[in-house]
C-alpha cells in the first residue's frame, strides 16, 4: 500500500468491505491515545491511553487490543501542521504504520487530528472533569474526536 492510499477514505471504506469495529490511535511522543467504534461506524467512544516504551512493546499492546475487540481497521491520526504542510511528526507517524502495517494485516487509514485535542480538551472542560482527570485522560478522547470525524465521513460508505 502506497502512502497516498492511506489518506483515501474510499478506499479504506472498501477494504473494510462494510464490517467491523474500527480503532483509533492518536500518537504522541510519550503516549498512544486510543478510541474504539461500534460495528455500525456510528459512535467512537474513548478507549485508554498506552504509555509508549518501545515499539515492541507498543505493537504487541494493539495487537492485544485488535484481537480482544475485534478490530477490523486503524485510524491513525495524521499529525500535520496547522498550514497543511508535513513536518517531523508526520514522518514518525508514517514510520510508526509502516513498522505496524508488517504485523498486522488490517486496513489502515490516516485522518487529519488538526485541533483534535482542543476539542477534546473542550468537551471535557463542558463536563467539568478536573485538571487532573482532563490530563488523564486527553489522549483517548482526542482520539475519539479523530475517530468520530472519520466515522462521520465513512458514513456515505457504508452498505
């Protein structure tokens, strides 16, 4: 798969061929930020946070993960600039799917997180989660937020 399929959602829509439960993951330097979908690509809902060591490591805690919920597809959270261009987070995100892509045979697509986490951060301010609670947990619901935008587009694709 070449790097340009990952940012075609028609394209992820057919490989999923309509099924299943799709995973997000909002990579950080220090942590991967998780959400999950129902099977319907409905509603993402916060997972958890993983605590990056090494990538062994990492890939082995989604591979546990993708076997446990039944994945059928990753949204990885593209992190590009605020003025469109790519820079080192982009290629370590492309690097990280590229290490990832060898293990798992799943689709893989990436989404634009641009403001991602100032929505998350917002929503949790509206529930009136504590400082400590709103750091906790920003990672899984910025990725939820990615998750769902993606899902609101996959929509038109379902069957």
């Amino acid at each position: 798969m070449n790097q340009s399929d990952l940012h075609d959602v028609e394209a992820f829509a057919a490989r999923l061929q309509g099924a299943g439960r799709l995973l997000a993951l909002d990579l950080g330097s220090k942590t991967i930020g998780l959400a999950i979908s129902d099977s319907m690509w409905t509603v993402a809902s916060p997972l958890h946070t993983i605590k990056r060591t090494k990538f062994s490591k990492d890939a082995a805690a989604l591979q546990e993960i993708v076997a446990r919920e039944y994945i059928h597809g990753l949204v990885i959270g593209w992190p590009i600039n605020m003025n469109g261009t790519e820079g080192p987070r982009c290629q370590a995100t492309s690097a990280f799917q590229r290490n990832l892509s060898r293990l798992m045979a799943l689709p893989m697509m990436y989404w634009d997180e641009r403001l991602s986490s100032v929505a998350a951060e917002r929503a949790m301010l509206e529930a009136d989660l504590s400082r400590a609670k709103r750091a906790e947990r920003i990672d899984s619901v910025a990725a939820s937020v990615i998750l769902q935008a993606a899902l609101d587009r996959l929509y038109e694709f379902r069957r």
